[in-house]
C-alpha cells in the first residue's frame, strides 16, 4: 500500500462521511422511486428491474465516484478504473470461480445449515424472514422466460449490479479505508470491506459465501490494480446464477449446478475443489503480479508494484 501515492483535498473522516452521506441520500431516492413505481406500476418486475438500476445508480455509482471528485483530484486513479484488466487476467480468475464451484456450493449448505440457541430464536426468525423477502424480491427480478428477460436479467443483475457493487465497494470503501494513514494494513482493508459487503445484503443464510466473495474480489484489486478484473469476476458469478436460473424456469435443464459438493456423494468433490481452488488463487496471485512487474518493465516488489 503506497498511501503516498493520492493527493487528498479532505481528511479520512471527511472523506468517509461524504461518502456515508451520498449513499444513505441515494438509498432514500432509489426508495422514493422505488414506492413511487409500486404505485403506478402493476407488474412486480418490471417494478423490481426499476428500483434495482436506481439503486446500483443513485446509491451505489455516483456515491462512489462523488466521493472521489472531491476528495482527491485523481477519481480514476483512485477508484482504479483508469487501469486494463487483462485478457489473461479475466480468463484465469474466471477459471478459478469455476474450479471453486463445489467447494462454494459447501460453504452456502453449511451457511444455510446454522442455527442458533433457543435464547436467539427471536433473532434467528428475523434472520430467517429477511432472507426470505430477499429471495423472494430476487425471484421477482429474475421474473419471466423469454430471451429479453435474460437479456435485462444479465444486464441488470449481473453487469449493472457488478459494476456498481465493486466502484462503491472495492473501488470506494475498501480504497477509502486502505488510505485512512499510512499504518493500516491491506488485509484488514480487504476483509472488513467484505464484511460489510456480505452484512448489507441482509442475507444471513448466505453471509460467509459472499464474504469470502468479497475478499476475493478485493485481493483481485490490490493484486492487479484494475477495478475491471473484479468487476468482470462480480459480473460473471452473477451471470451464472442468472442464467441457469433462466435456464430452469424455461425446463431446458432440470439439473441444480448448486448440489455439486452441496451433496453427501459429492463430498470428495467439494474437498478437491477446495485444494485445487487454494493452488490456483496461489497461481492467480503470481502470474497477475508477474504481469504487473513484466507491463511495468522492472523487477519491482508486490507491495511496489501492485500497491492501491
């Protein structure tokens, strides 16, 4: 991490409040827009598409990139977009996804499994209905079976929602706190960056998963400098889960991609997938660093060389 690197025009607090500040006005007028459409509207998904491309705009986006502008007079530089991905890159951590297949589908059965002692119960109930309206609202969303459903689908969930997710997230949050002074630590940035990721889906029943998602994501960002590697990788898991959802609803497939390692005849498949998943990340790390060394014609360090 080189804290050096930015210019700030306000202090860390400042810096984060403005950025609270935006997303929280954004979260009001995506609602506004979102009961105003109830209201008018008698389709439920069209409804639902609406309220979800405000949110990645209004609350997410231009929060985002607000708080750069005026906090520093390098946004791009400091959001990481103004850097490539790579085609090697992409391909490699789209592999790895795949590979981690199984072993996620372990994680999310576990996750889901979790419950709590008698004296939490009334936690575990308000856990239990948020995850259950959350699922519901994203049925709604995935709503329809023809090919213009899965053409919004992909465009909404998975690019909009990718790319918005990551420039406040990633590119945002876990920039914002990575550069709070010289003295923070990289992983603690990435980590409690992805806390607060998987903690504001409000989907308990799917917290580790997307916790583990979100970290991942952000070892992508310090690792290759680029926004746009974790974007693309955002994107593609959503598109995966859309779809094959798609797919389902229109009886093309009757198979569940989310039973592989989720079942117990599957299980040496998710304890390979999570070895082979370990190697590759390892892999991932070195050649997207080697890269990075290779695009800067130096032998220069990580922490030099890939530093946010």
């Amino acid at each position: 991490m080189n804290y050096d690197k930015y210019t700030f025009r306000i202090a860390f607090g400042q810096r984060l409040t403005s950025l609270i500040l935006f997303v929280f006005i954004g979260l009001i007028v995506a609602g506004f827009i979102s009961i105003l459409m109830g209201k008018i509207s008698d389709n439920p998904t069209a409804t639902m598409r609406i309220t979800a491309t405000m949110q990645d705009l209004i609350a997410f986006t231009l929060p985002a990139i607000a708080m750069a502008v005026i906090s520093t007079k390098q946004p791009a530089t400091f959001l990481s977009v103004d850097k490539k991905a790579g085609v090697w890159p992409v391909l490699l951590t789209i592999g790895v996804m795949l590979i981690s297949v199984p072993a996620m589908n372990y994680i999310i059965t576990w996750n889901e499994s979790i419950t709590f002692p008698e004296s939490f119960a009334s936690l575990e109930q308000w856990m239990k209905t948020t995850e259950k309206a959350a699922l519901q609202n994203i049925e709604i969303l995935l709503g329809g079976t023809s090919v213009a459903d899965l053409i919004m689908s992909i465009l909404i969930v998975g690019i909009m929602t990718g790319f918005a997710e990551e420039i406040l997230f990633r590119g945002a949050l876990l920039k914002l706190i990575a550069t709070a002074n010289k003295k923070v630590n990289i992983h603690f940035a990435i980590w409690i960056t992805a806390f607060i990721f998987s903690a504001i889906h409000m989907q308990f029943y799917g917290f580790f998963p997307r916790l583990l998602l979100g970290a991942f994501f952000g070892y992508l960002l310090w690792w290759s400098g680029s926004l746009w590697l974790p974007i693309i990788a955002h994107a593609f898991n959503n598109n995966i889960t859309v779809t094959f959802t798609w797919l389902t609803k229109r009886g093309v497939i009757d198979f569940d991609p989310n039973t592989l390692g989720a079942t117990d005849n599957t299980t040496i498949m998710a304890a390979t997938s999570f070895i082979v998943t370990a190697i590759a990340i390892v892999a991932l790390r070195k050649f997207i660093v080697r890269s990075n060394q290779i695009s800067c014609g130096g032998t220069q360090t990580h922490d030099q060389d890939t530093s946010l």
